[in-house]
C-alpha cells in the first residue's frame, strides 16, 4: 500500500481524552492522508500492554476520511512502543506498527454504479507524546 498518512492527533480538540481505566486511556484524531489529499477524523484507544514489557501497548484506532469524492475509512490495529525517557523530557518518543485495513468507496452515478475497494496492509510509524493532563501526540505512518 502506497500511501503516506501523517497523523496530529489534536487531543482535546474534539473531545477531551481521558483515563477509560487504569493506565487506558481514549482520544480523538484529526489526520491528513497524503495520497488522498483529505482530512480525517477519528478515535483511539491505548491499552498498557505489560506483559510483553513496560512500554508497549495495543493501540487500535478507526479514521473516516473526508475526500473531496466517495467515501473514505480505515480501521488500525497497532502495537505500540514508548522509550524510556528521563521524567523531565519534554516528549517521550513512540514507534508502532500494526495491521490496516482501508476501504474506498466511489459512487458512478446513473446506471453506472459504484465501485469499492477494501486494501490490507501493514502500518508502520512513530511519532512523539507531550506530557500534561492531555497528552497531545504527533506521528507519521506509512
């Protein structure tokens, strides 16, 4: 999949993200796909993923798209992983990578139809946390 998606998560912009549960927690996105020239919106849920080791966790995440025709949406699933930063760092640096599944959907008009398309691919991605009570994030995916 070609297709370069930069992703600014604009916490608090949308909705306020806060603690779902302990060390959970929930957002929204606001992102914008290179490929598709569009502005998307959508939400995340981060959950610890302690068992493999401090610092990793499940993040999966759905983004609608808003193109200028047809329909646009993806469903992520990936696994994250923070690193180990001083207390006082000004960000805390992330890497991920996961599965994506992206479907497209254009409408023909008339006696022509439409025609979908569903894609799997793989993400592949990092980015920076801010800390504070909101935690606003930045990253890339490819």
């Amino acid at each position: 999949m070609k297709k370069l998606l930069c992703t600014v998560a604009l916490v608090g912009m949308l909705v306020a993200p806060g603690a779902v549960q302990a060390q959970m927690n929930a957002g929204p996105i606001l992102a914008y796909h290179t490929d598709g020239e569009s502005i998307g919106a959508g939400g995340f849920i981060g959950i610890p993923l302690t068992q493999l080791g401090e610092g990793f966790g499940i993040v999966p995440n759905f983004i609608w798209w808003f193109p200028d025709v047809g329909t646009m949406f993806e469903i992520n699933g990936d696994v994250s992983y923070f690193f180990p930063v001083a207390e006082d760092s000004p960000v805390m640096p992330f890497a991920f990578g996961g599965l994506n599944i992206f479907r497209t959907s254009f409408d023909l008009g008339g006696t022509f139809g439409s025609v979908s398309s569903t894609d799997v691919g793989l993400n592949l991605g990092g980015g920076v946390q801010f800390p504070g009570s909101l935690q606003p994030f930045a990253g890339a995916k490819f």
